[in-house]
C-alpha cells in the first residue's frame, strides 16, 4: 500500500471513475443540446412561418425535442457526478438521502436554468411584438415591431432601425405612376382583407394564431400561402395582424408579405411600398435598389386599418395610432400618436 501513490489512487478510486463515466453523459448531453439548437435556428430559417405554429418547446419538432435530450442528459449527468462525489456509498441514513436527492435537484435546476436561458429565455426580440398576447395595447414602445413570423431568424434583431423618410416625403417624391401603384395596392388589399375582420374566418381559411401570445399584436401566419409561388397577391398575404387586448374585440391592423430567400421582392411603388430585412448582413433593414438582399427572407406590411386606439403603459392614458405609413415598419415608426 504504500509503493501506491496519490495519483494512482485517484485513478483507482471508484467514485472518481463513476464522476467520469457521468461526466460524459453531460458532454454528450451539451453537444446534443447544442446541436439542437442550431438545427432549430436553421428551420426557422428555411420556414419564417414556422415561429407562428409552434412554442418555446414543441416536441413535435425534432430539433426541440433533440435539445430537450441534451438538457435532460446534461442534467442527468451533472446529478450523477456529484452523487458518485458526495455520496461514494449508497446512501444510508435520511440525511445522507435528503443531501443526495438535494445534489440532484440542484444539478437539474442549474441545467435547466442554462437550456431556458440558451433558449432565449422566454424573452422576445425587442424589434417584434412576435406572438401577441392579453396585454393591453402599448403606446410607450414596448411592443416595438414589426413581424412574429420572424422572430427565430438569425439575426432577427437589429440594435437600430436607419429610419426612411416619412411617407408623406416620399409620396410627394414619387412618380405619378408610383403613387397610384401604392394606393391600388392598398385598396386590393384593403378590400381582401375584409373577409377576416373577425380572426376566426381566418383560422378557418387556414391562418395558425401564435401559440403563446405576450403582447397586443397578434400575427396570424399561413403556411400554405407561405409555400405558394406568389410573393406579393392582394388576396393570398402569407399573414395577419390582430391588435388583440383582454375584454375587447380583435381589431384588425392589416397584412403582411413575405418574400422567400433568392426570389424578387416585388416594387410595383418605387419608394413608398418598402420592404425590410431582418438579416445582420442587411444593416439598413429596409430593402432598397442597391441593396435588395434576395439571398434573404424579407417582409413587407400592409396597414390597412387606419387608426387604432392604444393604452400607454406607462400613464395608463388612451392614445390614438394613426397610420401614417400604410407599409410601414416597425410597428411604431408606421404610426403617429395623438390625444
């Protein structure tokens, strides 16, 4: 016993062979967790509507369910560490099996705690009021944005939106041509979207409401029309937007377009009718001419309800949104507020 030396009873020491058989398990569990994740950034990519059908963790998504693998395994394996440490021996007493039990709790609170936090933390992108929910509607912009379809984008947030000119500026720097293309496409759509003043006619036409709303905007998203050849048809938005608040009847905002990655962003208005990407490798949001960003998804709203009436967080006061830009975006720098 003593030719032994330290190390070699490191080595041999049971305990110490178990923590790093467990070990293991949370490395494989971290590598499954990462994995996971970024499979699940990289669908939302390849489907922006995706977002508006699915939770924070849906099973029924592979990419959820592999990183759901990873945090149980991380857990499971940081638990079985610090059991074989603290506890070499099969525990005996009730103290011994309250402190066992309280190293694995542990363990999978602090696990857990990091897979949340990895996940976004439950917290929405400050650009977008994503799902929506029973809040009451802000006017103090804290639901700055512009699109829930979007929020699982790489690069779904920008730390400043370059603003454009005022849509009374461009409408008065437009073209003759340009100006009447804008409005006859906020009429069409205006007029299509008359059918879904009541959100539940857009269920039943296939548009998913978000599935755990936080916010007054609501964007109902329609996968179908996501996956159509069309890009900019009147009747055929891939989504809509509800103003939703606890006690009152939805109120509809207006639509939405999305523009799939290597397809053309229609222009039928020069200027006024801009569409927005939410990729870091377009720092100006906006797409313009000599910025078009094909190789990215893109947005283009439509608001056709004119003005709303919004409650300021921070007074309590009801206040009105005018829609000053019909395509405006995000959703604050399309509205004037007044009273």
């Amino acid at each position: 016993m003593n030719d032994i030396t330290v190390t070699q009873l490191h080595r041999t020491d049971p305990s110490i062979a178990a923590a790093r058989r467990w070990l293991i398990v949370a490395l494989v569990g971290l590598a499954a967790m990462a994995f996971g994740l970024a499979w699940d950034l990289a669908r939302h990519a390849a489907d922006p509507g995706l977002a508006a059908e699915e939770g924070p963790l849906t099973m029924a998504n592979p990419s959820h369910a592999l990183a759901a693998l990873g945090v149980a395994m991380v857990a499971v394996g940081l638990g079985g560490a610090l059991w074989a440490l603290w506890l070499p021996t099969p525990p005996t007493t009730r103290s011994q099996k309250a402190a066992a039990t309280a190293a694995v709790l542990a363990a999978v609170a602090v696990t857990a705690a990091v897979g949340w936090a990895l996940g976004g933390g439950g917290e929405h992108d400050h650009t977008e009021p994503v799902a929506g929910g029973h809040d009451h509607a802000t006017a103090s912009g804290d639901d700055d944005g512009d699109g829930s379809s979007m929020r699982a984008l790489p690069g779904a947030g920008h730390p400043a939106h370059p603003p454009l000119p005022g849509y009374d500026q461009r409408h008065a720097a437009a073209s003759e041509a340009e100006r009447a293309a804008a409005g006859s496409l906020l009429v069409e759509v205006g007029a299509s979207l008359v059918r879904y003043a009541d959100p539940e006619a857009a269920i039943a036409d296939g548009y998913v409401p978000p599935p755990a709303p936080t916010g007054p905007l609501w964007y109902y998203t329609n996968r179908s029309a996501i996956g159509d050849a069309s890009v900019l048809e009147p009747d055929q938005p891939e989504g809509l937007v509800y103003l939703t608040v606890e006690g009152e009847a939805p109120t509809l905002l207006g639509s939405f377009f999305i523009a799939p990655p290597g397809t053309e962003a229609p222009a039928p208005a020069g200027d006024l009718v801009v569409w927005h990407s939410h990729s870091t490798r377009c720092p100006q949001f906006h797409v313009t001419d000599t910025q078009p960003r094909a190789d990215t998804v893109r947005m283009l709203h439509v608001w056709t309800a004119g003005e709303v009436e919004l409650v300021d967080r921070r007074t309590g006061r009801t206040v009105t949104a005018t829609f000053s830009d019909p395509f405006g975006a995000p959703f604050k720098a399309s509205v004037t507020m007044s009273g």
